[in-house]
C-alpha cells in the first residue's frame, strides 16, 4: 500500500511538473505547494526509518496517513491547475471574441 501511493504520488508530481515546463508562469504556484508537500513526505519517512521495532506498527499507520493526505494534495493541486487551464481559455476566447465584434 505505501508503495502504490508513492508511485501515485510520484507519477503527480511528474504531471505538475510537466506542466511547469510547458508553462513556465505556472512555477510561482506549484513551487510552494510542492516543496511543502515533499518536505512532509520526507519528514514522515525519516520518522518512520528511526522508529524502534515496537512502534513499527504505529509508525507505519502514521506514515500511510501522511501519504494519503499528500497524495490527495496533489490530486487537489493537478484539478487547481486543470481549472487555471480552463481559466486561462475561457480568458483567451473572450478576447478573441472581442476582438472579431
């Protein structure tokens, strides 16, 4: 289970980072989100490793919590993005319309 939300998680972020690269504005937004996010993963993780044997079970139910949430986060991240998308359409046909009025 931990591993099939990282490699969710994962392939995420690649999609938002993809998208950074093809638009390059959109760094601002996803720069924070991802770097908070990560550093999370990152913190639970190392809590995890330096558990006792005892507090495993603790710590691995805490560890999948802390993926879950940042898996969702990110699927939260990609539909803001997909909305700026639409945004940034529905922008650009208004100003064409106008344009051809």
């Amino acid at each position: 289970e931990v591993t099939a939300t990282l490699n969710r998680s994962d392939q995420k972020c690649e999609v938002i980072l993809n998208r950074v690269l093809e638009e390059p504005k959109k760094f601002r937004r996803v720069r924070g989100f991802l770097s908070g996010h990560l550093a999370r993963v990152a913190e639970i993780s190392t809590d995890f490793i330096g558990l006792s044997s005892e507090r495993q079970t603790e710590g691995l139910t805490k560890l999948k919590r802390g993926l879950i949430a940042v898996d969702k986060a990110l699927d939260q991240e990609l539909d803001a993005l997909d909305r700026d998308e639409v945004l940034d359409v529905e922008v650009a046909l208004k100003v064409l319309e106008r344009q051809l009025a």
